[in-house]
C-alpha cells in the first residue's frame, strides 16, 4: 500500500480570517492536526522547516510533542537544512525524539531551499572554508549526522574524569535509537542529487521544485528522478534507503467550503521559471471531486512510482478544516487503491 501524509508549512500572520495569527497557534496546531491525520488514517505527519521566516524552524521539540500525543503515525521533516546544524547535536535530538516516538521519525534532511536571511548561516556561527560549497557542507554534515545515529565512536574518552568506563577509548553520541539510521531521507531537486543520495543509501524526498527543466512536464521528470535513483540504490549495496516520496497540491471540492477556499485552484498545468540561476519547475495543484482528483493522480507518473505521497495541508485554515481534508484524502486514497475500503 502506498502511504499518504500531510506535509505542514507551518505558517503564521495575523491575517483576516487566519486560525494562526501567531506562533503559538502554529505549534498547538500542528500537534492537534497529528492527531487528527492520525484519526483520519492518514500515515504520515510532515513539518517544514525555515530560517528567519514566520514558518516551522527548529522542529526536534514539536516533533517530541507530536509523538507523545500520538500512537502509530509517521512523523517525518520535509526537510532540516544542514546548513544551519551541528551534526552531533542534531544525533542526540533526533534520538530522543525517535524515543519518544517509538521509532516512527522520518527525517528529510538537505542543504536546504533559498531562505529570507542573506547570512542566517553566517548568524548561526557557521561558515564555508575557502572553496568549498552549502552544497559540500551540507553533504558532509549528512555523513556525520548519520554516522553518529548509527553508534560510530566520535569523542575521546578521558580516563580522568570518573564518566568512562575503565579501558573505554572512544564514546558515541548518546542516546542511541536502533533503527532510525533506516528512515534519514535526502531531500533532492534534481536528477544528480537524486542519484548521489541513492549511491549513498538515503531514502529520496523529491523536491516540490525541481532546480531543473528540459521542457517535460513535472511529474514526468520527477518520475524519471526516481528511475534513475532507484537505479542508484540499487547497484549501491546499501540497505539503509530505497523509499521515495512525492509531494503535492490536493483539495477534494465536496462542500461548500472546499468550494470557496479551492474552487478557484483548479490548474492543470506546470509552473516554470529560474531560480538560483538555473531553470525551474513546479507541478500543478489537483482539485475537484473525489473521482476528479484520483483520476489527476492516477495521470501523475511520480505520484504512481513514489512510496509515499505527502499533500501540502493549509494550516492557517485550522484544525477542523484540516481534519476534514484529511479525511477526503484518505476517501481519494481508497478510490486509487492505496487504502482499503
């Protein structure tokens, strides 16, 4: 079975109309909107997260609330921009958040998209080495990240502070949480970082931009990304990835609300332009009626090759609103298949 979450963006403003005039509001939400994704049958509950943005940032404490107020649901991060974390420090948290949760963290990590900050990095304390790249730091923080949750030995131990245990050289990170090295996606936008992460065992989050364009629609080339990763981890010899996911734009139209929120959103087609110098694509938003949707779905050759679709939810909508979509996602969900009746 094909597997279904919400991926929350995690805004905030004191707009009209608004159910998350601040931050607060975000944060309870969030955790009251996992539970209801989980009510509703939904597999997975998603966070975002942004820098210096009225949007979900550090996401290790709403991660550890989510899976205290929850049973058996996903809860994944779509994704942590490396350029922002210590790598060890970032080991230790998702260990106890995965403890808390019983294993059910699925983390996306990445260099990240554009943030609002010129030099958040920079404020964070962190800074490139002469020629070096985000892109290359970020890669190298993923290998010690995972490293580290997976028990490597990385500290001296000092035989005179009473702490180590006698004969002890060198000590992990702890807590360690058996299992979650299995469930670290990299987050990719384009074909070549799709395959570097199958080559170096990741899972695969799809970006919902892909930082490239040879003129095919979004989902074709997506689908090819997911080829060709596949391919990749395949001939890798790794057994520590191998999972895709996908994400989209969903609004079932069944009520008079869904009509006035979404009626309006019913596009067909990609969107395209540049973006950090290069060409861009996005993919269209699906709304209309159960059957309507499925069927734009079921067209959708990278909804139909991934292992787990996350559909971008409006959080500022509310709890309730949410709730229900939840549920029409789950009734598309039956229609394709991907849930039983």
């Amino acid at each position: 079975m094909k597997k279904i979450g919400f991926l929350n963006f995690g805004h905030w403003s004191a707009v009209p109309g608004t159910r998350t005039p601040d931050a607060a509001g975000a944060l309870t939400q969030t955790i009251e909107m996992a539970v209801a994704a989980e009510e509703a049958g939904l597999d997975g509950a998603w966070v975002r997260s942004h820098h210096f943005q009225n949007m979900l940032s550090a996401p290790f404490p709403l991660l550890a609330a989510m899976a205290a107020r929850t049973k058996t649901i996903d809860l994944g991060t779509g994704v942590i921009d490396l350029r922002y974390e210590n790598p060890l420090y970032m080991a230790e948290e998702a260990a106890i958040a995965d403890l808390i949760s019983d294993g059910r963290l699925q983390l996306g990590i990445s260099r990240g998209s554009p943030e609002a900050a010129r030099d958040g990095q920079h404020q964070f304390g962190y800074d490139l080495e002469p020629g070096q790249t985000w892109s290359e730091l970020a890669q190298e923080r993923g290998q010690r990240f995972r490293e580290a949750i997976s028990g490597a030995m990385v500290a001296h131990a000092d035989p005179t502070s009473g702490w180590a245990q006698p004969g002890q050289e060198k000590l992990a990170i702890q807590p360690q949480s058996p299992g979650l090295i299995n469930r670290i996606w990299w987050g990719s936008g384009n074909t070549a970082s799709g395959i570097r992460a199958g080559e170096q065992g990741y899972n695969l989050v799809s970006s919902t931009l892909l930082l490239q364009d040879d003129g095919r629609p979004f989902h074709v080339q997506q689908a090819d990304q997911i080829a060709q990763y596949r391919q990749a981890y395949a001939a890798s010899g790794h057994t520590t990835g191998g999972l895709t996911a996908v994400t989209r734009s969903v609004f079932p139209i069944v009520s008079a609300q869904d009509q006035r929120y979404f009626g309006g959103h019913q596009e067909r087609s990609d969107s395209s332009g540049h973006l950090e110098g290069g060409k861009a694509r996005s993919g269209p938003t699906y709304s209309g009626s159960i059957d309507e949707v499925a069927e734009l779905l079921r067209r959708d050759e990278a909804v139909q090759a991934a292992d787990y679709v996350l559909m971008a939810n409006p959080n500022q909508l509310g709890v309730e609103y949410n709730a229900h979509l939840f549920q029409q996602w789950v009734e598309v969900a039956r229609v394709l298949g991907w849930k039983e009746q």
